[in-house]
C-alpha cells in the first residue's frame, strides 16, 4: 500500500473514532509497527493529529474547546443533534458525556427549555451555561486528556447516587452484534455508569460508526432506546437496527 493511502486511511480512522491505537492501525493496513510510527509522525509534525501513548487522537480534541475547524462530519452531526431535540422535555433531568455532536446538541438546545444537565464533560457543562433556563451540573474528577471527560472512581460513586430520565451518549463505534464499545478501559467504566442511572439511554452516532467495534464493549445494543443517526429510520442502512427496543430517530 501507498504511503499516501496509509495516510488518508489513518486520517480517515482517526476522524472517526477520535483516538486510534497504533496496533490496530497497523493490522489495518497490514504493514509493521515501525511503518505505523513513521506515518503518525509524519501526520503530527505536519499538524493534523496529535500524538498519544500508544497512538493517536483527532484535533478536535484539543483543549480546552473543540475547534470548529477540525470538527469531522460537522454538518451530519449537526443534523443528528437537531433530531436529539425531540427527546427533551421540560423539566428532565439529563446524563450527558461530551464529544462534538454532543457539543453541538448543547449550542442548539432552545432557550425556552428547562432542564437540569448533568455532565461528566467541561466542554459541555460550559456550553450549556450558556442557556438561561438550563441548570447544569458538572460532575468532576480525574480529566481524561485524550477524550477531555472526567473518569475515576469518585466520578462512578457520584452517578450511582443519580437516577435521571435520559443519558445521552456519543458513540466510538456501534453494532448490533457488538453494542456499544470504546478502546478506552476508564471512559468505558464511567459510560457504563452513566447507563446505569438512566431510565432511557440515547446513542448519538454519525452512520459511519455503525455496524464497527471496538475493544471494550460498554453496553448491549438491547440497552439503548434511541439510536439517532443522520439517515431516515427508513433508510435500508439502518435495517438491521429495526428492534422493538430500540428506536431510530
């Protein structure tokens, strides 16, 4: 393969999935682990990623605020936060992550809304202030730099004492065979947190993450209720999803 093919796949994976491990990418595009360090390097001197222990993330996660130019598939998660509307009701209370089509689902939410956010994301929590009407609680702990969410034990013991009407999450990669999954073992333990303290459990994900899977699983497709995409629930990719537990919006 091309090294500039290797590149465009990396980009590619990375964009996708925010964070990519250099072990993966290498059985990816079957080249060793040296090729796979060479490219990365490449990509992070000439700016476009950063570089991790062990891998690589999407500039998107640069702190402390998610640059707009650097936001992959902008528009369609646009698209899929405007459709995560229909699920808020006033007076919820509300689990969020963080993530850019969280992000955008916070800047989008109507000022005439009332409802009480509680967020494990400083990003998030600083974009809800920003809505008068919204009360916004920021669950705190040890900051994850690579996916800027709080993780860690007292973050877990904090959740178990909630019981909230809907958590929101944004997906690494989703299937119906696989669930949910992350490759990262600390944001998987709060994200199954944050599932167990809900009463509903909203996945946020661009198509292109579907039908993909990650290490860790987080959670079975049958505990999600609502998978919002940017298709219609009637487009034949989403087929394999149509489950009396789970609704496509």
């Amino acid at each position: 393969m091309l090294r500039k093919e290797r590149l465009k796949i990396i980009m590619r994976e990375i964009n996708l999935h925010n964070k990519v491990l250099s072990t993966d990418l290498a059985d990816i595009l079957k080249v060793s682990d040296d090729t796979v360090r060479r490219d990365l390097k490449e990509l992070v001197d000439s700016g476009e990623i950063l570089k991790v222990h062990g891998g690589a993330i999407s500039k998107s996660f640069v702190p402390p605020f998610f640059s707009t130019n650097n936001v992959y598939a902008q528009d369609l998660k646009q698209e899929i936060a405007s459709k995560t509307l229909k699920l808020l009701k006033n007076d919820m209370v509300v689990v969020t992550e963080g993530g850019t089509t969280i992000i955008e689902l916070a800047k989008m939410i109507p000022d005439n809304l009332r409802i009480t956010f509680f967020t494990i994301s400083p990003q998030v929590a600083i974009t809800l202030s920003e809505h008068s009407n919204l009360d916004v609680i920021t669950i705190g702990g040890k900051l994850s730099k690579n996916a800027n969410l709080h993780i860690g034990a007292s973050v877990i013991n904090e959740l178990a004492s909630l019981k909230v009407d809907l958590c929101l999450l944004g997906a690494n990669a989703f299937s119906i065979h696989d669930g949910l999954t992350d490759i990262d073992w600390e944001v998987v333990q709060v994200k199954k947190a944050l599932i167990r303290c809900a009463n509903k459990v909203a996945v946020l994900s661009i198509s292109e993450k579907l039908n993909t899977s990650q290490r860790i699983k987080i959670c079975d497709s049958s505990q999600v209720n609502y998978l919002v995409t940017e298709l219609s629930p009637d487009s034949p990719a989403l087929a394999p999803y149509k489950r009396d537990e789970l609704k496509l919006i």
